[in-house]
C-alpha cells in the first residue's frame, strides 16, 4: 500500500474511531446500516420508498433527548448515557405526546395511520451491532429550533477534532431553520471565524448575489458547513476533522427537514453523497441524501477563481427553483 494511502485510511480509522466514540457517549446503542431499510417514526406511514431525512432519526441523538419534555433542556448535550439507557419505548413516548401537537411539519403533512412502536432494544450491550434506529420525538418548529441552539452550544465547545485550537469561534448556520432550502459548504474562512457566521467573505457575498438572482433571501434557505471550525490556512477540512464534525451538519439536516440540498463544492459532496467521482460529473445532477434531493454544483470560492463556471452554476440553480416549486427567474443572472 503507498504511503498516501495508508495514511488516509489510519485518518478515516481515526476519524470513525472519534465519532463512534461520541455515540457511544451519547447514548447510542446501535448503527443504522446505509441503505437499509429503516423504521418509520411513529405516526408516519410504514410504506415510504425512500428514507427521508424526517424518518431517520441519528442514533447519536442526545439532542432530541435533551429537547423532549422527559429531560429538561438544560441536560448537557453531551451527558453520558445512563447506566441503564432508556429503551426505545421510553424514547418513543414524547413522540406520541407530539403527534396532536398544533404544527404539522411539513414533511409529515400526509396524515397516516399510526404505526406500531418499533421493537425495543432491550439487549444495550448490543452497541453498533444492531442496525435498529432509535427515534426521537418528531418535533415542532419551535422544538427543533430548541434542539439547534442546543447543538450549537455543544459545537462552541466542541474539542473532537485539532480543528478546535485554532479557532476563533465555530460557526454553526446562519438562515431559517424552517427553510426548504439548505445550503452546505466546506468550512468557515478567516472572515467567518472572525464574525461567527457562515458565508461572509468573498464567497459569501458571491453566494447572496446567486440568492438574490434565484428571488430569495437569507430567510428562504438555512446554510452550513462540513466544519464548523476554521481550518489552517484555508485547506479543506482532513477526513478525519469532517467525520467528527459532521454529525453536527447530519443533526442540523435532521432538525431542518429541507425539501432541497445544494452541495457547494468537493467537500460537502464527499460527506453527503461518498461519491468519488470528480466535480464535473457530479454537478449539476440529482442526487440524494437520506431522501432528500442534493443539488452538486461549483464552490463560490471556486466560481471567483473560474468565472466562466458560474453559467454552470446559474444552470443548476435554476434546476433547484423547479424542483421547489418555485419561478424560474428567464435568462443568465449577472452575477
Ligand atoms: N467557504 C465555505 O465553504 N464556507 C464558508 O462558510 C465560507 C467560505
Ligand atoms: N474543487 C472544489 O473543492 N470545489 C469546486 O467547486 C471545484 C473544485
């Protein structure tokens, strides 16, 4: 094996190594297998297709926990499982207490029969050996707004990766949490470290003048990084830096239920989609994320360094406007 190589998978190794390791401590007490099957949560129909975002609820998920009305919301996110970790069932009943609730998400606007509870998972010792998920409560927009700034607290004082030593501050979102659109993006620069919020350099600005030509502000999309801590020297983030931190961008997926995905650039596209194919092939298509529908297109960064893409970039943005239902504004945009 080349150096290069065995150096990568001893990082992807270390990389797994500290986000199984964060699970566990999180309570975890399974992995949900890629591709599997997996258990609608309660209240949504049996028979979807697709895995959708609102359907998968991340075993890591301390934070629905701490959000649910069981565990007040000042429970440290990352508390230690309890020696005796709540079954599925004792997990399960705040979401039936959220079924009547006056907000209907609308990823579960289609009214189902309810289902039955999924099997418990009695046997805790099991840990990441039994691809049944837990689930959290399907949560309120004012719950998973809770859930976000809990998240973000955690990722304030986050030290899972090196990345943590030479940050100002994380930079966790900037946007609505109830937007249909979720922008993601590689990690913050100087600029973002500096202010606290992402997309608000060269890039950033770049990238509101591609909202504006779509007919939309920041109040239509939520947008976030792979890493929520600046990396040196503007490199991307290490796999092993992505792997730690990206449970934070899976949760805030989760807790947005987005309709659409853009994956601006390389990065984001390798975490999302763990496809190795290069850039050129990969935008400007459909993929998909946990059921939802991901736009691969060119990093804003890259778009000020190559000007000619950014038709490519218009192009699939366009793309992103039909599938949300939304007017196709005719012509270039001149930004
Ligand atoms: N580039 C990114 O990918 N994210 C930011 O937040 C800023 C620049
Ligand atoms: N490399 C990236 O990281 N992003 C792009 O958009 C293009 C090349």
């Amino acid at each position: 094996m080349a150096d290069g190589d065995r150096d990568e998978l001893a990082a992807l190794i270390r990389g797994w190594t500290v986000h199984f390791d964060w699970a566990r401590e999180s309570g975890a007490t399974s992995l949900r297998r890629r591709g599997a099957p997996s258990l609608p949560p309660i209240g949504q129909s049996a028979n979807a297709s697709t895995v959708s975002v609102a359907a998968v609820r991340d075993e890591t998920a301390p934070l629905q926990r701490a959000a649910s009305p069981a565990t007040p919301p000042t429970a440290p996110v990352s508390a230690p499982a309890p020696s005796a970790p709540k079954s599925v069932a004792a997990q399960a009943a705040p979401v039936a207490a959220t079924v009547g609730a006056p907000e209907v998400d609308r990823v579960r606007a289609t009214p189902s029969p309810p289902t039955a509870a999924p099997p418990s998972s009695s046997d805790a010792t099991a840990l990441f050996s039994d691809p049944k998920p837990i689930w959290g409560p399907v949560t309120t927009s004012e719950e998973r707004k809770k859930s976000l700034a809990l998240i973000e607290d955690e990722a304030r004082a986050c030290r899972r990766c090196r990345l943590c030593d030479g940050r100002t501050q994380s930079v966790f979102a900037r946007g609505n949490h109830d937007a249909e659109l979720f922008f993601v993006g590689e990690a913050p620069g100087a600029d973002e470290d500096r202010i606290g919020k992402p997309f608000v350099g060269a890039a950033g600005k770049l990238l509101d003048r591609i909202l504006a030509a779509m007919r939309m502000t920041e109040d239509d999309v939520y947008i976030a990084n792979v890493a929520k801590c600046r990396p040196p020297n503007n490199r991307p983030p290490e796999p092993d830096e992505s792997m730690a931190c990206g449970p934070f961008l899976e949760r805030q997926i989760e807790l947005v239920r987005p309709r659409v995905i853009v994956s601006w650039g390389r990065t984001p596209t390798s975490f999302l989609l763990k496809k190795s194919e290069s850039m050129s092939r990969l935008r400007g298509r459909w993929h998909e994320y946990m059921g939802v529908p991901v736009l691969v297109t060119w990093h804003p960064a890259y778009l000020l360094r190559n000007p000619d893409a950014k038709r490519d970039t218009w192009a699939d943005m366009k793309l992103v406007l039909e599938k949300l239902g939304r007017p196709v504004p005719a012509g270039r945009s001149d930004g």
